[in-house]
C-alpha cells in the first residue's frame, strides 16, 4: 500500500539527516577538488562511488542513477533531480579549511547541490519499493559553460529515460536562510551570447579624418543600446543587455581597423528574447553607418526561460513548511540556467534555496571568490529537493486519477 505523501516525507527527510555527515564530508572532497565543465573526470567518480547503487555515464562526464520502484509499478513515471557537477574558472579567497588550489573554485553551490543530491539518492534507496516514482539522481556536467550538459542530456540519455517531470534546487544568496522560493512560471531569463565587430579604416590617430574610427563606432553602439533596451522593450517584462568585454587597437595613437564587443542578453519573455536580438542587429548596423563602418552581429542561442510547472509548484509550497523550510517572497531572477532545457523532455520546477544569515555565512554574490555557502546548506537544499521530487510525484499521481 502506497505511503501518504506526508509520511513519505517525514521518511525521507529521517534518511536525509542520517546521511548528513557523510554528505557533509562529501560536499567537502568536492569542493576542495573542482572541475571546468566538460572535463569533471574525478568529480564524476568521486559522486559514482558515494551512490548507494551504480550508475551509468551522461553527456560525457555526468552520470544517471536510478533508485525506486521497477518500472510500471508506481504508476507514473520517473522523476528526475538534478545536481550540476562542474566548477567555476575562479580562484577562492574563502579561507575555508577545504578551500581550492588553482584557479578553479566551486563559486554556485554545485558542490552544495551535489552531496544533497547524494544524500537524498541514498534516503530514497533505503526505502526504495516504497517511493511514489522512481528516482533519477542526474549529475549533470558543463551548466557554466557551452555546449549545455542539459541540453545534451535532453537530447540524449535523459531524454531515452522519459522522465516525467524534472526538479532542481539552487542555492542562493539574497534569499534569507530557511527559506525557499517556489514559485510558477517564469523564475529566470533566456540567456544569448553576442559578437558585435566593427569594421572602420585605419589612420594615424594625429589624421583622423583619413580613417573611419570602429573604436568611436563600437562606443556609440554600446550607449545605444544600452538606451534602446529601455525604449523598445516592454518594462513589465525583465530583460537586460550587458556589455562585458570590449577590444581595439593596439597603440594609443593609432585608429585600428576593428574593434570588438561581446555581450549578454537575458529576457523573460520569448518575444522579448526576440524583439533584443533584432536591436543588437538593427542599432550596430545603424550606428555604424553613421560613423562610416560596417558592423557585424553574431548571435549565439544559449537556453531558454526557466518555467517553473504550476502544479509542481503548488504541491511543493505545500509541503516545504512540513521539511522545515519557510516560503521565501516571490522570486524573479534575470539570471540563466540550462536546467530550462529539461522542459523540452517534461514539466520542470526549480526552487531557490537561500543562504543570507545563515551562521558564519558571508554574504557574496553568486561566482565570487569568497562565496562558500555553510555546510548546513547541504541539508537544506537536500529537503527542498526531497520537496519537489515528492511534490512532482503527486501531481503525476493526481493528473493520472
């Protein structure tokens, strides 16, 4: 007879604090040895080894386990939790006992997320039979860098496991500790990449006007664009537009023949993903005709918006106060993650775990050097993903009846 949602809880919740030291030493190891994406070769054994049963490799340097009733006999389909394995190209300044050498840190929680995961995947096992839907325990590699480790996923082992929902956790910083933000539909942005170069003539800088400058051009394309994103999208949807690297020239008093900008787009809205990229294209070609220059736009398609599944949500805002965490208020980021590309395969839901006040924990932004969520945070985002696999299972188990 299958357990209330409630007691399948509580269950799990006692598995997961029995796995919490272990967990904790887990979060440690991994942290202290850190991995850029697609090349987290002992990251990925040392997760394989923790798990209570075998798992089988994804994307390259991932892996998928599988814990829970056999196939069919739960009634519904499995529900995927997913934990990102690779680290950051930063070098930490936290001081921690178990900080990282080198120039690779752990800066996003993955090492966080990872040992919650573990510690939910061994709490589940043990009552295995007993679940509502099998477990996917799913180590994802490369969510900070391209090509996606989800969309790879999407496209290839986890889509020939046809999950039936998809969930994550994420810690973050300017949520306050004990409490997790769940909410529907919309919760991060899309996320483009964009090459703008500028083509101009070259001169000495004493003879300008024997050139056409693609330095003075770039410059006048980032300020317009800048104010057309104010202008041109609708405010009630977020999207942003941020210049971060800008390159010419190679002597102070020589005009150059091209200058270059990248830069990032982020909306909420697929129509204002849109209505962005054909800015970038229209004001670059616009400004520099007028300085006399050919600007060229490239475009490179990163993931889409994070919706969060309505009924995933509500299930999950339900149970979250039962596994100890507050409901934080409504939580809107223009921050990315490729977790969106699960929604192509099933429903997806991702709650944000927060860390500010916690004890000891320094409050930095997410990719800081000195970010280092406490090891407390291990059982907290453990809980909210214990949450959402349940909340996922019951509302496959509602929409089934």
């Amino acid at each position: 007879m299958r357990m209330p949602t409630d007691e399948l809880l509580e269950r799990l919740l006692e598995g997961i604090q029995h796995e919490l030291p272990d967990a904790v030493q887990l979060r440690h190891r991994l942290h202290a040895d850190p991995e850029l994406a697609h090349a987290e070769l002992r990251t990925c054994v040392t997760v394989a080894q923790a798990l209570p049963v075998a798992s089988a490799e994804a994307a390259g340097t991932g892996r998928i386990a599988r814990v829970g009733p056999a196939d069919g006999s739960a009634g519904v389909g499995a529900v995927a939790v997913r934990a990102e394995l690779d680290g950051l190209p930063v070098r930490e300044q936290t001081g921690a006992s178990f900080q990282a050498g080198g120039e690779t840190m752990h800066a996003c929680g993955h090492d966080v997320h990872m040992a919650a995961l573990v510690a939910l995947t061994r709490a589940a096992h043990a009552l295995e039979q007993g679940l509502p839907a099998p477990l996917l325990a799913v180590f994802q590699p490369s969510e900070e860098a391209y090509p996606s480790g989800a969309q790879e996923l999407a496209r290839g082992e986890l889509a020939a496991l046809s999950p039936a929902a998809v969930v994550a956790a994420h810690v973050h910083p300017e949520l306050p500790w004990g409490a997790v933000a769940l909410d529907a539909g919309s919760v991060n942005a899309s996320s483009d990449n964009v090459e703008i170069i500028v083509e101009g003539r070259p001169s000495h800088g004493a003879y300008p006007h024997h050139g056409r400058d693609p330095i003075l051009a770039l410059a006048q394309i980032v300020v317009s664009l800048h104010a057309q994103v104010g202008r041109r999208i609708d405010p009630h949807g977020p999207a942003v537009l941020s210049v971060g690297v800008i390159e010419g020239g190679d002597a102070e008093n020589v005009i150059p023949s091209r200058a270059r900008a990248l830069a990032s787009l982020r909306a909420h809205r697929p129509e204002d993903r849109q209505a962005l990229r054909e800015l970038v294209a229209e004001v670059a070609a616009g400004v520099a005709a007028a300085h006399g220059c050919r600007a060229s736009v490239q475009i490179v398609a990163g993931e889409p918006a994070l919706e969060n599944d309505p009924h995933i949500v509500a299930r999950a805002r339900e149970l979250a106060p039962r596994a100890g965490l507050t409901l934080a208020p409504q939580w809107r980021s223009c921050g990315s993650d490729d977790f969106a590309f699960f929604g192509a395969l099933a429903p997806i839901a991702m709650a944000f775990v927060g860390l500010d006040g916690a004890e000891g924990f320094l409050a930095r932004p997410l990719h800081h050097p000195e970010l280092l969520p406490p090891d407390a945070a291990v059982g907290a985002v453990a809980r909210a993903q214990a949450v959402l696999y349940l909340a996922a299972a019951a509302s496959l188990q509602e929409a089934n009846s």
